[in-house]
C-alpha cells in the first residue's frame, strides 16, 4: 500500500498504530446506481416504519445506535426483542446493536447469508456494512422493492503503520442480480431462454398490472370474475400488487401450485417471473378448449 492522503479524512489521523478505517471513495458515491440502491432503501425503511412515525434520512446518521434497526426487524419479523429502548451511552448502544444483529443472524445464517456486518462497524457508520445488512433484510424479507443489480462501490483502506497513514482500494459488490440474492441458484429453460432471445419477450410486460391474469383465470375456469374484486384500470403500484395477488389466489384455488413468483416481481416487469407463471397456467390448462 502506498500513501494516498487525498483520500484521507481529517479524523482518519487519529488512528492508532496499524488501526484501519474504510469508507466509499467519493466517485461511487455519485454513482447513479448506487445513489438508486441508498434511495430505494431508505424509502423501504421509511415504508415499514411509518406507523412508528420514524423518519431515517440518512443511513449511517440513523441507523448506526440500534433504535430504528431493532424497530425495523421487529415489524418485518412480527416480534419484540428485549431490549433497552433508548440508550445514550455507547456501552448501551453496541448491547443493543448486538441483540438486534444476533436476532438477524438467527434468521439468515440457516438462509446461508455471508453476513459481512459487525456490531462494530455498524455502530462506526460503515456505510458499506450498513448497506450489505439492509440487503439482506430486504431480500430475506422478500421486500416489495426493486434493488438495483450489480452494484459495485470502490472503497478506500486506511491503514496507519509506523506512524504514517496508507491507503488501498478494493472493489466491494453490494448487490448481484435479484434471483442469485434471492438463493435461487439453478437454471433452467428460461435462464437459456432469455440467454438467446432476450429481445423476444416483452410481450409478457402486459400482465404487469394484473387485469389480464384475473381475466385469464376467470376464462380458464369458466367463471365471471366479479370487477369489484379487483382494479380494472389500475394506477398505483399498490393497486397492481392488489390485481397479480389476486390472480395468485385464484390460482390456488384452481388446483395450481403456489407460484414462486412474487406479485411485486411480476409488477416490477420481471419477464422471467412472469414468464414462470404463465408457464404454469400453459402446463394445466394446455388442453382445455
């Protein structure tokens, strides 16, 4: 590592003899893709926690003392965790932090998550750690949002040795694509499908809002679906999540089994999600006329 005290923060000269601080250098930060993945985020956390009239405005300022992360898992996770619920000292911070963390690390690690987050570095506001809990959660908790794919941040290392101050970068990936987060590994016909005819299937994008998978149902089935049951000309994203969910519970009670696709994906324009469901309708019903 070689000295590169441009990147340095004025209170990185306080480190101690071989103490190290990480942060994102300042071009990823005005990364648009990163700047989406923060943004999404925030607004998820402001989503589930509007009951609690709690407002997060900034994730390492908000989220580094434990209070908005032990309210957040215990809506997500519908349970109570025994806690202190304010703390002022850092003593009293980091006991909380490690409850609610080891409470998280109970429901990912059976889940195989690589947990890259510690009470230290979330309470130091490690933007990146801060980050990559939030995904997780997010993606455990199968959250009704879209995450931005591939998003790669640079981060700088400081080092100080023999009282100078060093400095590396090292690439760190915060998110991957939503079905490798998700665990779903395999492959199957539709990964190849999309890997030679991409272009070919924005056909699917006209199920997004629900209508037609309601109305295909009723037609399958033989019966009339009643309008009020569901948005015929749907404007919010809320109201097409209404409309697919629908569908699925229609599909349920036609004998099909429970589909892995998520109503939010299926609004979201995921042509393979979408793709999988209307493959599951073509495989029961491929003989009715």
């Amino acid at each position: 590592m070689s000295p590169a005290l441009a990147d340095v923060h004025p209170e990185d000269t306080q480190l101690e003899e071989n103490e190290e601080r990480t942060m994102i250098d300042p071009t990823s930060k005005e990364d648009p893709k990163f700047k989406e993945l923060v943004k999404v985020l925030l607004d998820w956390i402001n989503d589930v926690l509007v009951e609690e009239r709690i407002i997060v405005k900034q994730l390492e300022e908000d989220l580094y003392d434990g209070q908005v992360l032990q309210k957040l898992l215990e809506k997500l996770a519908g349970c109570k965790l025994n806690v202190a619920e304010v703390t002022q000292s850092e003593i009293g911070q980091k006991q909380k932090l490690q409850t609610v963390l080891e409470a998280v690390h109970d429901l990912l690690r059976p889940r195989g998550w690589v947990l890259r987050w510690s009470v230290d570095s979330i309470h130091g506001k490690n933007l990146v750690a801060i980050l990559h809990l939030l995904v997780s959660l997010a993606m455990h908790f199968r959250a009704p949002i879209r995450l931005p794919e591939h998003v790669t941040v640079q981060v700088v290392v400081v080092r100080k040795r023999e009282g100078l101050l060093h400095s590396s970068h090292i690439s760190e990936e915060l998110t991957t694509t939503t079905e490798m987060m998700m665990g779903r590994f395999e492959r199957d016909a539709f990964d190849t499908l999309f890997d030679h005819a991409p272009d070919k299937l924005s056909v699917v994008k006209k199920f997004a809002d629900g209508v037609y998978l309601v109305l295909l149902m009723g037609l399958l089935e033989d019966y009339f679906v009643p309008l009020h049951n569901f948005y015929l000309t749907p404007e919010s994203f809320d109201q097409k999540v209404h409309n697919v969910s629908f569908a699925f519970e229609l599909m349920l009670d036609g004998g099909l089994k429970k589909p892995k696709a998520r109503p939010e994906d299926v609004v979201n324009l995921d042509l393979k999600s979408t793709l999988r469901v209307l493959y599951n309708l073509f495989t029961k019903y491929k003989n009715v006329e």
